[in-house]
C-alpha cells in the first residue's frame, strides 16, 4: 500500500515542479518519473543537513525541492526552440 501512497506523492511532486521550473506539466508518466527520482534526490539532499522528513507533508516538500532541482539541472542541459509563430 506504501508504494502506492510513493507513486501519488511523486505524480503531485512532479506536476508540481513542472509548474515552477517550467510554467506547466510534461505529461503523467514524465511528472511521475520526475517526481519519484526528486524525492530520492531530495531525500538524499536533506539528509546530508541531518534532517530526515517524517510524515506526508515533509515527505511532498522533499520530493517537490528535488523534483525542481533535477528540473534545473535538466534544463542547463537541454535547449528550447524558440517558438515560431
């Protein structure tokens, strides 16, 4: 049941990451794969200040602050097009 609860943080994780860095989402599975990696990125990223979140609320927050650090990191390394119109 816990992974369940893990695939649900990481989709709201990476939706919204996507509308901080980005300005909107990328898609289910792409807001899920990003969410998911976040949270391992920022679980790792806390715990090197000796914080460890316990329960939802901080388990999201962790998530989301990784989600938007992989995002900026993914973006200094790929371009957008300019957009034609």
């Amino acid at each position: 049941m816990y992974f369940l609860w893990y695939l649900l943080i990481g989709l709201v994780a990476g939706c919204i990451a996507g509308l901080i860095v980005r300005g909107h989402g990328a898609g289910f599975f792409v807001n899920l794969v990003v969410g998911l990696v976040g949270g391992l990125l920022g679980g790792w990223i806390v715990s090197l200040f000796g914080w460890i979140p316990a329960g939802t609320a901080a388990t999201l927050w962790t998530s989301i602050l990784g989600a938007v650090i992989l995002l900026l990191i993914v973006s200094l390394f790929t371009r957008r097009k300019p957009a034609t119109h």
